[in-house]
C-alpha cells in the first residue's frame, strides 16, 4: 500500500492585533478546511501544494467566520476557564494596543474629546463613559470581533455628546456605525459566555 504523504509547518499570522499560531497540515486533498482549536491555534488542512502566502490570503478572507468562532472555542478548550493574571495582563494589552488606533480615529470623526482611558476585566459591562470624559472598556473586547469592539467604542466615545440613551444618542451612534444593531445582537448572543470568563476570577 501507498504511504499517504502527510506535511506539516507551523507559522504565525497575525490580524487586527490578534495573533494566531496556525498548524497547516498538508496532505493529498484538493480542499482547504479552517478549525479554529482556541482564541490563538487554528489548524488548516490543504492540498499539498499550499503554501503559507496562499493559506495567509485564505484566512484574511475568511477573518470574520473565524473570529465569530472564538468564543465558543475559549468556553470548549479552556472549559470556561477563567484567565489567568498573565493572561488578562496579555488580553489587556491588546485591548490597549488596538485602543490606541482605534480610539482617536473614531474620536476625530465625531469631534470629540477624551480624558483618561483604562482597561480593566470586568464582570458586567463592557464600557462606560464617565461624566469628566474618562472612558474605560473592558478586556475580554480582545476576544470580541474587530467590529463588535469598534461599536462599544463609538458607543462610549458618543456618550462624551450625549450621557443618556436617547434618540439623539442613537442618531450619532448611527451616524458612523449603520448596522449597530448587529452588534448588540452579537454581544446578546456571546457577551454572557465571554462575561463569565471575568466573573470566576
Ligand atoms: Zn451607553
């Protein structure tokens, strides 16, 4: 009997902060498949003539499937586990690392201002927005995807125009993300699971 040729490489791929170590495993197929085995191990099977450049282009292309599988990942390979203090510490810092783009950006299209941001991991909420301008925005948004974290901080940064959920709150909300409401219902359906990882620390 033939051996079945079976080739694997390991390498990193990095995307909107987050990094991945990707297990490409390549063997006689003529399909590719992604699993997403945690928040940062993905195994890719593809044909052997795959390479990591082609695999790259793969996994850009389907960032947001993937994305939308890490939570459920996180409560089934660390049985919702919670975070260790390195691992909130490495949480954090993405958090901040994409904060520190993200934040001035959205805060100059809605002409705003802010005073102090922190990250902390926090059991129930995942922003607020103080009346002197401070902001803080929870941890586990690392885990959130790119689009989901992106609403929570127009939402905080619009309450530096409005403190309230008003219609006119809304209206400026919309204004630079249409489709919030996607969010929320992406937070309705997997904020808890996420929420619970903070709440057995
Ligand atoms: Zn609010």
């Amino acid at each position: 009997m033939k051996k079945q040729k079976t080739v694997e490489e390991t390498f990193t791929y990095v995307k909107y902060g987050l990094l991945f170590t990707v297990r490409l495993v390549k063997t006689f197929r003529n399909s590719y498949s992604i699993r997403v085995n945690s928040k940062d191990t993905l195994t890719v099977r593809a044909p052997l003539f795959a390479t990591q450049t082609g695999v790259t282009a793969l996994l850009d292309k389907h960032f947001n499937w993937i994305e939308k599988r890490i939570p459920a990942a996180i409560s089934q390979t660390e049985n919702g586990k919670a975070p260790d203090e390195e691992q909130i510490k490495e949480l954090a810092d993405k958090a901040k690392e994409y904060l520190g783009i993200r934040l001035p950006y959205f805060a100059r299209l809605l002409d705003v201002r802010y005073n102090n941001v922190t990250v902390r991991c926090q059991k129930t909420r995942w922003g607020s927005c103080s009346a002197k301008g401070n902001l803080n925005f929870n941890c586990l948004l690392s885990f959130a995807p790119t689009e989901v974290f992106d609403y929570v901080i127009v939402h905080e940064l619009c309450h530096l125009k409005e403190m309230n959920h008003s219609p006119a709150f809304w209206h400026e909300v919309e204004k630079i993300i249409p489709d919030r409401k996607i969010h929320e219902k992406w937070l309705r359906q997997n904020g808890s699971a996420l929420l619970s990882l903070a709440k057995k620390i």
